[in-house]
C-alpha cells in the first residue's frame, strides 16, 4: 500500500482571552486550550487531507473526537483520538459509539507529545502554531515516507474568511 503522510493542521492565530489565561507554560505537555473544531473547518481538514477507507488517521488533541469520528463515519477509516483531558475521551468515547463507529476507533488518554503515532498514514491537529511547531520531529521520526507528503495549513482570523494552502514534499530517502 501506498502510505501518505497527512498533517492537516489548524493554526490558531487569536485564541479567544478565557482560553488563553488557562493555558500554563510551565506544563510543557498541554498543547493549547480545548477549542472544538468548526464543522466547516472539520470537513475541509478531511477533503484536503484525502481521506480513504484505508486510512489510519491519528488526532492529536483529538478534544470531542469529531474529526476521527467523521473521518470513520464518512470514509470507512480507522482511527485514534489521543487526549489529554480525561472528561472529552470519555465523550469521544461515547459519540463514537452514538455514532455506529466505535469498531474503527478508539480515543486514549494521553499525551500527543509521547504517543507513538507510527501506525498513522494520516495525522490530524488542532493546535496553537507553537505546539505545531514542536511535533515536527516527531512527524520526522516516526511517520513512514510517503510518496508525497502533504501538509495543510488552514488559518481562521477574525473578521475573514478560513482560507487553506497546500504544498507537497518529496519522498524521503
């Protein structure tokens, strides 16, 4: 099989000010505050990441679940939700079993810094840009070459509209 390595990622520019006083720095494993992601942003993250039956996709900060959930429910794939909050696992459990999809996914408590992610062909995130930016050589060194790697950026700013962009990288040697 032809593996792919997605990461679609949305870039956070302006967390909402409740949000961002929860977040403590000293705690270097907390990746941004619980923010779910639109359902516009859900299905455009899913469209440009190309998701197929065949797929395992990995959502790291995976919060409610809803994009492994729909990933699994739309397209037939498989998939993992690690997150660090005990009480929106336990929901993601309980929405994918609402669902009819709880035999193609499974959400663990965790952190997404230490999880190993190398049985993932498709990565997804919902992260402040600096947490992004740390899980990059973790991507490097566990994801499988892919034929071409594709990394989506999508930024919400306010006042305008969502706009998303796409490049592609060659297969590693």
């Amino acid at each position: 099989m032809n593996f792919r390595c997605v990461a679609a990622v949305l870039a956070l520019c302006a967390a909402p000010p409740a949000f961002a006083q929860d977040l403590d720095d000293s705690k270097d494993n907390i990746a941004g505050p619980y923010v779910p992601t639109p359902w516009v942003i859900v299905q455009e993250m899913l469209k440009l990441a190309d998701i197929r039956g065949e797929d395992v996709v990995y959502d790291l900060g995976s919060g409610d679940g809803r994009l492994v959930i729909t990933a699994a429910k739309r397209f037939g794939a498989r998939g993992v939700g690690v997150e660090l909050q005990r009480e929106l696992v336990e929901m993601a459990r309980v929405s994918a079993e609402r669902e009819g999809v709880a035999d193609r996914v499974k959400f663990v408590q965790g952190d997404l810094f230490e999880t190993d992610i190398r049985s993932a062909n498709v990565v997804m995130l919902y992260l402040l840009p600096r947490f992004v930016t740390r899980l990059v050589p973790k991507f490097r060194a566990e994801l499988k070459p892919a034929h071409a790697s594709c990394r989506t950026t999508i930024r919400s700013r306010p006042g305008r509209r969502t706009r998303s962009s796409r490049w592609m990288s060659p297969k590693r040697r």
